[in-house]
C-alpha cells in the first residue's frame, strides 16, 4: 500500500487536472498521483469539504490509461437511498413510479472509466452492502431486475469528510467495505494548514472570473492580500473560490483593498489566530469559537458557510453538539449561546429540522 500523503488543491486544465500552489504538500501530490494513476487500484480520499477532493480524483484519471474515458460523479449524500440504489445501478422500466423506461447506473455509464463516490461516509447500510457486492463482482443488477446483467470495469475512488474508522466503531459503516476501497489513501489537508498555497490561488481565481465572465481585471491590494492570507478558511478552497468570485462581481475598483472585503474576512483573527497551527482542529471547532468567544452571530457567521456548501451537514451537527454539551441539552440556550435574539428560536430548530442537522437533547443531560 502507498503511504498516505497530504495534498493540496488543484484546478481543471485545458489538458486536464494542473495542480495549484508552491507547498511542500503540492510537490508530494504531484508524485504520488504520478504514482498511482496507471494503476486500478481503489483510491480513498479524505478531507474536510471543500478541500478538492474531486479535482484530485480527476487529476488521477487524467494521468493514466483511462484518460480519455468517462469519469462519472455520484454525490452519495444528495439523494434518499431509493434513488440512489437507481442512480448507482440504473433501473428497468416500471420498477417504481416514473420509471418511464430503462435507465443505466452511473457505474454502467463508468465502465472502461473512472467512478467517483463522493460523501461516501453517508450511505445507509443496506446501500454499502449492495457497494460491497459490486466492489466483488463488478456485476450489476439494475433496480426491477431479477438477475445480474452484464459486468463492467470502473475504476472507483471514494471520497469522504467523515472519520470512516470512528463510523466503523459506531457500526454506521461496513468495515469490509472500508478495507475494500482504502487501497490507497489520500489525505487532503485544510487550507489554514498550507496557507503559502493562498495567494497563488488568489491570482488564479482572480485571472479566471475576470477572463471567463468579461469582468475588468482585477488586483489584490497588499493589505488585503495579508487579511486573506491571515484568515482560516473554515470552508477551505471552495469557499476562497465563492469569496474571489463575490469580490469579483461586486467590487467597482481595480484595486480591491481591505474595505472591499466581506465581514468576515476582514477581520481575520476572529478566526485565523484562533486556529492554533501547532495542532489539527476540526471546523467545528474554528465555528464554535466564532460565535461561542468571539460574539458572532449564528446567522451572520455559520449560516452562510452553510448555505453556500463551505461547511458541511456533519459540520453543523458537530457545531450544535458542541453547544448541547455545554447547555446540557438545552437548545434555547443553546440559541442565546449562539448569540441569536430570542426570537429566532423556531427559526433555529426549523433550520436545524430542515436539514437534518437537530440532535436528540435526551442524551446531553
């Protein structure tokens, strides 16, 4: 097995995957991808959201022998286990209501390519079964089907924000499929821990909004430029893309300077000093201290992350863990500890039940 290593992002190239960025972290991507590309080895990539745990599975297939093939994308978490088990393996005309006609799985439309399982950390049990068989076999048998079809040849790297080994010992994840697809391992770190990646980036994003969206060009002035490098990036590279694109649109200088800046960017050690670099901390904790020591409001501070897919559902539910232990499972307080007026407690816990995210008081007291 290739031993884990810790990469960095990397943005889509006219000829496929170009890494981004001077780090060490990069250097060591580059070889290893190199590695492992001509090879069909199952490829497991780990990392907080946002990170580009994508890019780097299409930087893997870009570089071997199945380049030229289809690389298919199947978000794990998007869709209930019915019309995921479709999606995975397609169905046969009138298996459910609207299934008008057949349709093939995304591991059908892989074959001779690559399958990427995105959020694989949340799929049921019964769905990681019916993935375990096809990891054996690589037969499909189509939702409405009485027997296998065909078998296909897809090469699968799984992704996910979650600590696998923790789910494993919760029995929420199947430990033969874990050792299934951990072949190999790639370890993505957060962006707050190879910040000399960050102006880089900048310039880059910078480059693409303004040449692909007809903006006037744009720079960076050297103030702002230490804000952006100084602050943490809970929502990692994704969120720096969202926030040069936001400053791209709707700044009316060449120059963007401090003022141009986002609230929460402008204030850079509400979050970037409360990271302690000498030791890994969970976004949890970065959004915890945002709103619990340095005053920020639940809404003005997390919901937007959220909304914007900077952060993740298990960010927030680890977020509001957090609040319930300290409350003793009271979410009213919770709220206040928060800082949301009072008034915004239903609007809390319609948030929270919307998106899955509210947690049982019970065991917190």
């Amino acid at each position: 097995m290739i031993p884990n290593r810790h990469v960095s992002a990397t943005r889509r190239g006219g000829d496929g995957q170009t890494l981004i960025g001077p780090s060490v972290a990069m250097t060591q991507l580059k070889a290893e991808i190199a590695q492992i590309a001509s090879s069909d080895a199952r490829v497991l990539v780990t990392g907080e959201s946002g990170v580009g745990k994508e890019l780097v599975a299409r930087a893997i297939q870009s570089q071997g022998p199945r380049s030229d093939r289809p690389f298919v994308v199947v978000n794990c978490a998007g869709l209930p286990e019915t019309l995921l088990e479709s999606e995975f393996f397609g169905h046969v005309k009138g298996s459910f209501t609207g299934a008008y006609r057949d349709k093939p799985g995304k591991l059908e439309l892989a074959d001779t390519g690559t399958v990427f399982l995105d959020e694989m950390g949340e799929m049921t049990l019964r769905m990681q079964s019916l993935l375990l068989r096809f990891l054996e076999t690589g037969e499909l048998q189509k939702v409405g089907a009485d027997r296998s079809e065909r078998v296909v040849d897809t090469r699968v790297i799984g992704a996910t924000n979650r600590d696998l080994r923790a789910l494993i010992a919760e029995g929420r994840f199947r430990e033969d499929l874990f050792y299934r697809l951990n072949v190999i391992t790639l370890v993505v770190p957060p962006l707050r821990e190879h910040k000399e990646d960050v102006p880089v980036l900048i310039e880059y994003f910078l480059h693409r909004f303004t040449r692909d969206r007809g903006y006037p060009p744009r720079r960076i002035s050297p103030e702002a430029m230490r804000a952006l490098c100084d602050y943490s990036w809970p929502g990692n590279v994704r969120e720096l893309e969202n926030a040069i694109e936001r400053l791209v649109v709707t700044c009316r200088t060449e120059v963007i300077d401090v003022e141009n800046l986002f609230d929460e960017l402008r204030a850079p050690r509400t979050i970037g000093v409360a990271v302690k670099q000498e030791r890994r901390r969970s976004t949890a904790d970065t959004l915890y201290e945002m709103v619990v020591d340095e005053g920020q409001s639940f809404w003005t501070a997390v919901y937007p992350l959220y909304m914007r897919r900077d952060i993740t559902r298990e960010n927030m539910r680890e977020l509001v863990r957090k609040g319930l232990r300290e409350t003793r499972g009271n979410y009213k307080i919770v709220a206040r500890l928060f800082n949301m007026e009072p008034t915004d407690y239903k609007r809390f816990l319609n948030f929270l039940r919307k998106h899955e995210c509210q947690l049982p008081f019970h065991e917190f007291r």
